[in-house]
C-alpha cells in the first residue's frame, strides 16, 4: 500500500516523501541512498506516516505537507490537527 512519510533530518531539517514500500524507502533513506537532501543530512528519524489505497492520494498528500510551514508541519506530528487550519498561511493573511 502507498504512505505518505515525513522524516526528521539529523539537522532538525524535514522531509517529506511518499512510497509504495515504507519499510524499503526507510531502509534507502537511513543508508543514504534514499534521496540527495536526506544523504547529506543523516540519521533521519520517521516522525509521521499515514496509508493510502492508492498511490495518487499519497502523492498528492506529500505534495501538500511539502508547501507547509515547519510549524503546521511539527503540529501535524504532535496529532494536533486543530491548530492545522489556524497555521494555513491562507489562514495568517485572510486575518491580517
């Protein structure tokens, strides 16, 4: 089944990648050969999943975490999916 992931860097960088095979592409990432931002930037560490039925959802997920700010991104880690729409940048200027 297809995943959505995000990893922390050993820089406390994120990254944010999706997958047919998890355990796999955590195994590529963790020897370096996963991706060039993550082979500069080991360990990394899974901090987040989540399963789709089909690929496109997770590809779209993953493109969507991908334009997030590290604080909408650190929430949805921490399960705090309320304060996910008051961190939209959308949110932030419709309020300004």
């Amino acid at each position: 089944m297809p995943w959505t992931y995000m990893l922390r860097c050993g820089d406390g960088s994120y990254y944010v990648g999706s997958t047919r095979n998890l355990e796999q592409r955590l195994d590529q990432h963790s020897s370096g050969l996963g991706s060039r931002y993550t082979s500069t930037r080991l360990p990394v560490e899974l901090v987040w999943c989540i399963e789709y039925d089909n690929v496109g959802d997770a590809y779209c997920m993953e493109k969507r975490i991908q334009g997030w700010s590290r604080a909408k991104r650190e929430a949805l880690i921490a399960g705090d999916y309320e304060r996910l729409p008051a961190l939209s940048r959308n949110h932030r200027r419709d309020r300004s």
